[in-house]
C-alpha cells in the first residue's frame, strides 16, 4: 500500500534516524559540493532548478545520503535495480505531471475487458466527457475497455495514460498511445502512488481483481489519513430499464455491509464512497465536494481545511456542535489568513482544529457539512 504525500508532513533526513551515525565532513561537504553544482548545471541550462527552495536542495541531499548508506547496508544487486527504477519512475511521473499543476484530475478505474458495446463502456465515455467539459483531466490505466472509454470521453488532450507492463498487456490504447502524458511503469506501487497523487476525485467502474484492489486501496488510504479526502463516486451503465444495473449496490450489500456487521469497518467508513445513479450524477457528486471545500493539510497535529469562501460565525459554530468529537483539544477555528508554516493558497479562508487524527469517515462528514451550507454574511 502507498502512502499519499498530499499531507504535507515533513520528511526526515536518514541522520535522523535512531542508531544511524551520520556521515563524516568530508562526505557531507562533497555532498553539499554536488547538489550545488548539480542544481547550477541545470540552472545555466535553462533548467526548473531556478525555482528551487533551500528545503528542497536539502531533500535531495537527503536522498542522496540515503543512496550512498546502500553501500553498507548489505544491499545486493537486485534490491539496488528495484530501488533505482522506482526512484526514477517516479520522477519521471512528478515531472510528466508538473506540466498541469493546479488543473484538477480525476482517476478513472475499471475493467481492461470491458467491449465497447456495453453500457459500461458508454457510461464511463459519457463521464469523461462530462468531466471534461468541467475542465477536469482524466487519468486511466492507459489500457482497453474502461480505460480506453476514459480516454475516448475527455480526448486524449485531457486525458493522462499510466500504463502497466504485464506480459499479456503491453500496449496503450490507441487514444494516448504516443502521447507526452503516457507514462510507463514496471512496479504497480509506483503507478498506484502516481494515481493517487495526482487525483482530485476516484470514479471506479465494474471490474475484476485489479478494479478492486484500486477501489480498496484509495478507500484504505483516505481511512487512515494517508491521502487527503475526495470523492470516490462508484458508476455504472444503465440496464434495459435506464436505470443501473445493480453491480455496486451487490458489491455495498455482499462486501461492505458484511464488513460493518462484522466490526472490522466503521458505520461512518461508508461516507468515503458515494453510487451514482448515472454518469451525470457522479459528475454532480464530484463538483459538490468542491462547492466550498479547496483542500486540506496537517500542520503538526492541528487539521487545516481551506475554503472558497468563509464561513458565518453561526456556521463555525454549527460545527462545533456537531463535530466536536474531532476535536482533541480546543475547538474548531476559522482563519481568514495562513497559519504559521503555511506558504500555499494563502488567499483562502481556512478552517482549523487540533484532530484526534480518527474517525476519518468522520472527516468527509465535516466536508460534507461545510459544502452543503448556504453562503451567508461573514462580517
């Protein structure tokens, strides 16, 4: 399972860690010599190295120390090939994506094997292309069937491909075959971290193993607090009837309900996904998450919800009454300016409180609060 990086929590140097002893001067000041000289190479070549932070000169230190420490870890060759190629696959990712900072996305699952005849396909086309229209970029598995429907509806210049080599898929589709957003993969840890580092909202359609383990994994993650909360809308095709075909409410009743039965999920962990009666209503349900809601962070132990538009002080105070059980100390505060160690969105309201860091159903309830309530005067 990946952790989604979306929190913002710091990272740790290896000196950092408990019973390692850190590098000598020598090495240290070779290691400042090179990512100085590094980053003015690339600079003087018209590189992105000209925006870089001193934080960030200091990560790649970091893990250019964490390199080397595999000299003497008893590494052997093939933990170092598969270290190395996921470093630079997922480099390769963030690079391929920085192109589209500040356009949200959306991951579009489901099955490889689903023909273009079926409602399914139809749907998840429809979707797409809604979404698109919204301005919203898709993200698929870059493969057929649902896949290739995710693509067809956006077209391919909003559409990213992260595609997978299987020995029995190796091919993208034929929408972003070819394109610069194609990005190819050998290790499904880092693809899935790809998806979801990326996305702005989930849409899984009917499939298999793989499906499933897409839709597990995105639930699991925003569960436990590794990724930041989204949508996660469950689409179909329609029956002969229009309606549904009932593929997701079996899955609800059969699996997660038997899961809550048992104890092993929480009520409120049925909040992290919502079933689209049809494309249009899976749209709806991703646009009314972002109705007030911008995006949110950790800043220690404190929760930071950032807002299009502020809240009442009647409003703030509704969420207090019916949320305090997230609170562990303190209660929830509007800002109408950054708190300290924030450096981004810094011209939006923010709503904060010091989180018991559980019940992250809990979480998307309090979202959900918040985009439902009327724009009412703040002063």
């Amino acid at each position: 399972m990946t952790n989604h990086p979306k929190h913002g929590e710091d990272a740790h140097g290896d000196d950092d860690e408990p019973g390692t002893k850190p590098f000598g001067p020598e090495v240290a000041a070779l290691i400042d010599r090179l990512v100085g000289a590094a980053g003015e190479e690339i600079r003087q070549a018209g590189g992105t190295h000209r925006h870089a932070s001193g934080r960030r000169n200091s990560l790649v230190e970091d893990m250019v120390r964490t390199s080397l420490r595999l000299l003497g870890d008893g590494t052997d060759l093939g933990q170092a090939k598969i270290m190395e190629r996921a470093m630079r696959e997922m480099r390769n990712a963030y690079k391929v994506f920085n192109g589209w900072k500040g356009v949200r996305k959306i991951s579009i699952f489901g099955s490889a094997r689903t023909p273009e005849d079926h409602p399914d396909y139809a749907a998840a086309r429809e979707f797409g292309r809604l979404m698109a229209a919204e301005s919203w970029m898709a993200i698929t598995g870059a493969g057929m069937g649902i896949m290739k429907a995710g693509h067809e509806g956006p077209t391919r210049q909003s559409s990213f491909g992260l595609s997978i080599r299987l020995p029995f898929e190796t091919n993208a589709n034929d929408i972003i075959k070819g394109d610069a957003k194609l990005i190819d993969f050998k290790y499904f840890f880092t693809r899935k971290l790809m998806f979801l580092a990326h996305s702005d909202a989930v849409a899984c359609f009917p499939g298999g193993f793989g499906t499933m383990d897409e839709i597990f994994e995105t639930l699991t993650l925003i569960q436990t607090g590794k990724s930041h909360p989204m949508p996660v809308v469950l689409v179909e095709g329609a029956g002969p009837d229009g309606h549904p075909k009932g593929f997701w409410k079996r899955w609800e009743t059969g699996v997660v309900h038997n899961l809550v039965e048992a104890g092993w999920i929480s009520p409120e962990d049925t909040s992290l996904y919502e079933i689209a009666s049809s494309p249009a209503d899976a749209v709806d349900r991703v646009l009314r998450f972002y109705r007030r809601y911008h995006s949110s962070r950790y800043i220690g132990d404190t929760y930071v919800v950032r807002v299009k538009r502020a809240l009442s002080a009647r409003q703030v105070e509704q969420l207090n009454d019916e949320f305090s059980h997230l609170v562990k100390s303190g209660s929830v505060d509007q800002h109408l300016q950054p708190l300290e160690g924030e450096d981004d969105h810094v011209h939006l309201p923010r709503v904060a409180f010091h989180h018991t860091k559980r019940g992250f159903g809990h979480i998307r309830r309090f979202i959900d609060r918040m985009n439902e309530m009327p724009d009412e005067a703040t002063a």
